[in-house]
C-alpha cells in the first residue's frame, strides 16, 4: 500500500525546502509548482489558452511567458487570477494524476503531492494524509520579501491569494513549524513519517 501525502503551506511558508528533505527518505514528490511551469511552456495548449486570454503582452522576448508580468496582472485582480487558474489547472491535474499512480502500481511505500492550493482547489481526496508547512505571517512576509524581492505590498498579494496558513494547519493531519532552523523542520519531518509508518 502507497501512502499518498498532500504536502501545502502557503506562499514562502517552507513547502519546497521540506519537500526536498523527502529525498533523505527515499520518498519521491510531484511538484505541482513544476507542472504548471511545464504546461504552459510555448506549444502547450495552455501557452496559446493564456496568450488568447492575456495577450501578446505577457510574452518576453523570445515568446515564453514572463511569469513576473503575469503575476503582477493576477495577483491584483481576482477574476484574472480565477481565469488563469481555469486555464492552468486542468493541465496540471491531469499530469499529477498520472505521476502518481505510476508510483502507486511501483508499489512504492510512499509519494508526496507538493500542492500549493491542496486547500482552496479542494484537491484533498488526491491524497490519503495532509502535510502542512506553518510558518508566523510576519516570519513568512519576512521570507518572501527577501527571497522574490517584493515590496511589501506585493507580497501581501500574493499572501492574500490564499486561504491564511493558520486556517491550513488547522485542517491538516500533522503540521511542521517552520518558524525555527531548517534542522528543526527535518526532525519533525522524520517523527511524522514515523508516526505514519512510512519509514
Ligand atoms: C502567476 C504565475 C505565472 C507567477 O509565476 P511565478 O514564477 O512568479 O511564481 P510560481 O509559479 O513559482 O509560484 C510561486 C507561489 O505562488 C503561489 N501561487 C501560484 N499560483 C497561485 C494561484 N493561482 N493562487 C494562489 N497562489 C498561487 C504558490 O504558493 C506558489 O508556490 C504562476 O504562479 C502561475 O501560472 N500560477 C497559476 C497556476 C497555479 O495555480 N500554480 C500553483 C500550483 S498548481
Ligand atoms: N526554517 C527556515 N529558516 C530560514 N529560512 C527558511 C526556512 N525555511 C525556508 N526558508 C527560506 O524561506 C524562503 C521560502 O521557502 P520556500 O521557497 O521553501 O517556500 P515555499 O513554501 O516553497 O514557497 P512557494 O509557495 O513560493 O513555492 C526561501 O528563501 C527559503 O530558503
């Protein structure tokens, strides 16, 4: 039996700095960020969806999409953000769905669903456990700013987008606090994984 973990946060909570920690374990993760990176890449059906969608505007150069220019259009209009989630997602989905039941017939013990809005998408029946990564709003705002080199109300939007990660960790089945080093992240990684006997 495969357990299905659903891995989430919110924005710069720690998701993707857990999710590496899997590897120590041997358990392997479907990144959704990274799928999403994938589907719209130039001759995707979603590419043209969003250029149809968004215009020519929010192409560089050299035709991939300027994800910086997207982000600054949807993350201040719901409605935008809304039809670009309509476009991505269901390309996203699909791939995810796919990946994870080919580890399921591997019969591996265990496989990792890295879903930003496992929550919001309702996407919570993919997965057999949640995972949520907790991180204070100020320690979080603190990262995000220093990591994507927002202003303060940019990130704020981007914050916003989500359900508030209190909210999260409130309807996980095990929560990791990432408020302190990294090291302290892993162990309570590994005492969870223990718990659900996975390792
Ligand atoms: C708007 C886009 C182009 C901005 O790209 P950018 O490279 O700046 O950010 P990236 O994709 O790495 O996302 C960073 C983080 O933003 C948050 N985020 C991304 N998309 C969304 C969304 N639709 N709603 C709320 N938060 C989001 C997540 O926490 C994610 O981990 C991009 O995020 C996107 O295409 N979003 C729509 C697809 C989506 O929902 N992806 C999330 C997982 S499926
Ligand atoms: N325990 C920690 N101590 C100090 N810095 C941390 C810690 N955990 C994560 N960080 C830093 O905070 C930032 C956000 O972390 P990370 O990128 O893992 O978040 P995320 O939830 O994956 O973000 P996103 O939703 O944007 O994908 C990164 O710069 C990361 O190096």
């Amino acid at each position: 039996m495969t357990l299905v973990i659903g891995l989430t946060g919110s924005i710069a909570s720690g998701k993707s700095t857990v999710s590496l920690m899997f590897d120590d374990f041997q358990i392997p993760v479907i990144d959704a960020d990274k799928l999403a990176r994938e589907v719209v890449e130039p001759g995707e059906k979603a590419y043209f969806d969003i250029i149809n969608t968004f215009g020519e505007d929010i192409l560089r150069d050299d035709k991939t999409l300027d994800r910086k220019k997207l982000g600054s259009i949807v993350f201040q209009d719901k409605e935008k953000l809304q039809q670009l989630n309509n476009i991505v997602h269901p390309a996203v989905r699909e791939r995810m769905i796919q990946q994870r039941d080919a580890y399921i017939e591997q019969g591996v013990p265990a496989v990792v669903l890295d879903i930003p809005l496992l929550f919001e998408s309702k996407l919570t029946h993919y997965v057999d456990k949640t995972l949520v990564v907790y991180v204070d709003e100020d320690v979080q705002l603190k990262r995000l700013m220093e990591r994507d080199g927002f202003t303060e109300e940019e990130a704020k939007n981007r914050i916003n987008a989500q359900i508030p990660v209190k909210e999260k960790a409130n309807m996980a089945d095990a929560v990791i606090d990432n408020n302190g080093t990294k090291f302290a992240s892993f162990q309570q990684l590994e005492q969870i994984l223990r718990r659900w006997q996975v390792i």
